[in-house]
C-alpha cells in the first residue's frame, strides 16, 4: 500500500456574498490540486466580519460548492455534509498567537483613527490593498530585538494592535503558478493590522494561525492575496511556523475588464444556476 497522502489544503470563502465564477475557479483549482495529490481538502468559514458576515451567505457558499461538485473531507458529518471550521468560534487560538507576538514585541497598539489615516498613510499600490501605514504609533524602541519581554495587557479590545515589519527587508517566496516573488516590507506594504480596535482579529492573523493549526500544507487562494502572502510569512516567522506552500490563481473579470467582485450579483454561482446553467458548462468557462 502506498503511504497517504500529507497533502492538506482548505477552502477559506468569506460569508459576506454569494460566491462568483471567480470564486469558483479558485476553489475548482484548489480542489483539482488536492485531489490530484489525493489529499484532504479543509473548508473554513472565515467569518470573523461581524458587520458583513452573514448566516445565509455562509449557507449558500457550502451549497453553492457542492453543486459544482467540490467535496471536501474534514469536520464533523452534517446530514452528509462535513461541517466547516468556523473562525468566529475560533477565537482563543487567535488570542494565544496576538499574546505572544505583542509579549516579543513584534506588534504595537496603535491609536490612530480612520481619519488620521485617511490623513497621512500613504495609498496602497493596488486597489484591493489597505493603504502603507505612516509608523505614526510604532514606538520608537522596542520590536524583536528590544530585551525582555513586553507587558501584555489583558485584552486587545479598544485598540488596534500592528505587526511591525522589517523595513527594507525582502521577503521572497515561490508561488506554485507564477514562480518566484518578491515583495520589500515597507515599501510594498507596511506595518499592517493584526487585531482590530472593535476586538476582531485581522484576517492576516486568523488566517495564519488557523493555516498552521489545521497543518495545511498548500495554500491555494486568488492573485489579489499574494502580497498579504508576504505579511504572512512574516507572521509565521515571528510565530517560528513553517509557512505553507502557496498557489495563486488568476482573478476573473467581467467584460467590462472589470474585477468581479461579490456586488457582481450576475455572475453569482446562485443566478447562473437559477438561469439553468449546469456544473459542467461552468467548469468549461475556467482558465
Ligand atoms: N477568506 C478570504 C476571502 O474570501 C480568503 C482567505 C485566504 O484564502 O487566505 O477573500
């Protein structure tokens, strides 16, 4: 017998709109990778946005994907349905890593306001990006090199809390699609959130830490996450976690040349299925 698999990936959709075909041909392409590695597939629910998670979006993404065909093999059976890990139920995990990254002085608490930031952080290089943080709140001393370790209060709620990174440092992976990369810290991005001031951790965290948790080997995800990939590894290196691999697909326009996004309402798995279009004509339409 052949030994199983380590192969582990996940499917990571947000709660926050129905899924589109853009949002198909990623989880369709992380699916074909899993199963062509005859691995296990994880399905995460990443509804950590109070504000703009919803249960019936939660429901029609996992309805949505099995209609396609996509299966995936961990959690608890549900009526035949393995049921998602679900990250607003995760909390404390995510807490244990934002204790030991502010305790070693890698994060910061941060005061500034939306409008100081509107103010003075620099824009983002694309669009889908939160602007380069200015380092208005990032002390002066201290991070990874300061001696001793750093008083962690006993909650993070009121503030927002930073990872500081590494200015001037490259941070360079292999993506399994687009090969080597190369993003400057500091410069392609900057001190980025980690927990947010209404006491929710950021989606760089959770993702990291439940990345690492649920030992998923590939992370196989959209073009438009691949500098978030770069924070990511600086998260796992200051965790001292072995990042994953990581695989970008192509993002999906629409015919305008626009990105289609979730208020892309035509487009939706949901109403290409309501006007009759089969899982076969719409896996023919992926790149
Ligand atoms: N939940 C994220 C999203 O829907 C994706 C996270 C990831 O794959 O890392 O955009």
């Amino acid at each position: 017998m052949s030994p199983a698999s380590t192969y582990r990936g996940r499917l990571a959709p947000s709660p926050t709109g129905l899924l589109h075909l853009g949002h198909a041909q990623t989880f369709w392409m992380a699916y074909q990778r899993a199963l062509q590695a005859k691995g296990v597939l994880v399905m995460r629910n990443e509804d950590l946005d109070p504000q703009r998670s919803k249960p019936e979006f939660a429901a029609a993404m996992l309805e949505d994907l099995r209609w396609l065909g996509i299966w995936w093999q961990e959690g608890p059976d549900v009526g035949g349905l393995h049921a998602p890990y679900v990250q607003s139920r995760r909390r404390k995990f995510y807490l244990d890593a934002w204790r030991r990254l502010v305790r070693a002085g890698y994060v910061y608490p941060c005061r500034c306001s939306r409008k100081d930031l509107a103010r003075s952080a620099q824009a983002p290089h694309d669009e889908d990006d939160e602007p380069i943080y200015p380092g208005t709140c990032r002390p002066g001393i201290g991070g990874p090199q300061a001696s001793g370790e750093i008083a962690v209060p006993e909650s993070p709620a009121g503030l927002n809390w930073r990872f500081r990174v590494p200015d001037g440092e490259a941070i360079t992976f292999d993506d399994g699609r687009l090969g080597p990369q190369l993003y400057i810290a500091g410069d392609d991005f900057g001190d980025f959130l980690v927990w947010r001031r209404d006491d929710v951790p950021a989606y760089q965290l959770a993702v990291v830490v439940d990345d690492a948790a649920m030992r998923i080997i590939e992370v196989v995800r959209g073009a438009d996450l691949l500098r978030s990939t770069a924070r990511q590894i600086l998260i796992d290196r200051a965790l001292g976690w072995e990042p994953p691999a990581w695989y970008h697909c192509p993002l999906m326009n629409d015919e305008r040349g626009q990105r289609l996004a979730k208020r892309h309402d035509a487009l939706s798995l949901r109403a290409l299925r309501e006007q009759g279009r089969k899982p076969d004509e719409i896996i023919a339409m992926f790149s």
